[in-house]
C-alpha cells in the first residue's frame, strides 16, 4: 500500500517556502497531492491567481517530483482528504507566528475526523520569513520577488504586476 499525503494551502501563490516543503514531503510519502483550496476566506478578500493558475504554477513549479500532482477542494479538508484515500496532512509551520493559527486547524481537524494526522515539516530557516502575502506586496510595488518564489511565479507575477 502507498503510503499518500497531502500538503494543502491557498497558495497564492506557490512561494519557495511552500515548494520546499512539498519537495520534503514527497521525500518520505510515495504519493503527495498539492490540495489547492478554492475559495478560502482570506480576510474577506479574494485571491490574486484563480484556482486554475495556481494549479498550474504548482504542476510548473513540482515538473521535476514525479510522485508529486496538484488538485483543487472546495468542500473540508478531511472529506477530501478521505476522497484522496489519505489521513495524513503535511504543513509548512515558520516560527512561532504560525503555531496557533495551525493549532487549532490540526486540533478542529482531528475533531471532525480523529483518523486524520497533521504532520509539520519546519521551514527551514531562510524560508522563515516568506509568505504569499508579502510576495503579493512585494510585486504589486514592483520590487523583485526572485528567489522567493518559483520562476514561474516569478513570470506570472510580473505578469499580474507589470
Ligand atoms: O495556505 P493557508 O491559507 O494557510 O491554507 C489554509 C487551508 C486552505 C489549509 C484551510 O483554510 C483549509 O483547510 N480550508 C478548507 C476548509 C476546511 O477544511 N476548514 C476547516 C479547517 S479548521
């Protein structure tokens, strides 16, 4: 039996912190699924990159980890993890800023679905600082995102932000 995970996020977009987790996940599961949430209520905002772009940055940006593809949810994590016939959720956690937010996602989780695991994979240090949201910021200035995130993203980003 493979033994499956899933990395979820909003990703919006991929950062380098993200694909180093993703890399390090698909390092000890057979099997990772990049789990995409659709229409996360990000502080009442929408994302930047629709759910069919960040798909597509993520499958770009992961071309080079062969047990590793992208899918989308739009209903609970643990029903898709169920779907995905995985219980186990691997996350990013940087410093202590992350720890309660993770906290009680991990803590609500297991109370839906008591079978479903979230594991934590570090960040490693030169990541601690990186998030999508300052990337955002960063590019929507017009300053250079590069070696925080993917070059695609990189590409897409200037894009978005000329
Ligand atoms: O990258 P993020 O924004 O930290 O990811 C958060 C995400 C998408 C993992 C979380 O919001 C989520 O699991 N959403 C799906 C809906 C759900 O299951 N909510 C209950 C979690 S307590």
């Amino acid at each position: 039996m493979k033994n499956k995970a899933i990395v979820p996020g909003t990703f919006d977009p991929l950062t380098t912190g993200h694909l180093d987790v993703v890399e390090r996940a698909a390092a000890i599961f057979d099997e990772v699924t990049v789990a995409v949430a659709v229409s996360p209520e990000k502080n009442g905002h929408g994302t930047l990159f629709n759910v069919q772009e960040r798909l597509e940055l993520i499958s770009t940006a992961t071309q080079h980890l062969e047990n590793v593809s992208a899918k989308s949810f739009d209903n609970l994590l643990v029903a898709f993890a169920r779907d995905q016939g995985t219980t186990v959720l691997v996350k990013g956690l940087r410093a202590i800023t992350d720890f309660e937010h993770e906290f009680q996602m991990a803590a609500l989780n297991w109370k839906m679905a008591s079978q479903v695991e979230t594991l934590f994979i570090m960040a490693s240090p030169e990541n601690m600082y990186l998030s999508s949201s300052a990337v955002k910021e960063i590019a929507g200035h017009g300053g250079s995102v590069k070696g925080l995130v993917p070059t695609c993203v990189e590409e897409a980003l200037a894009r978005k932000c000329p």
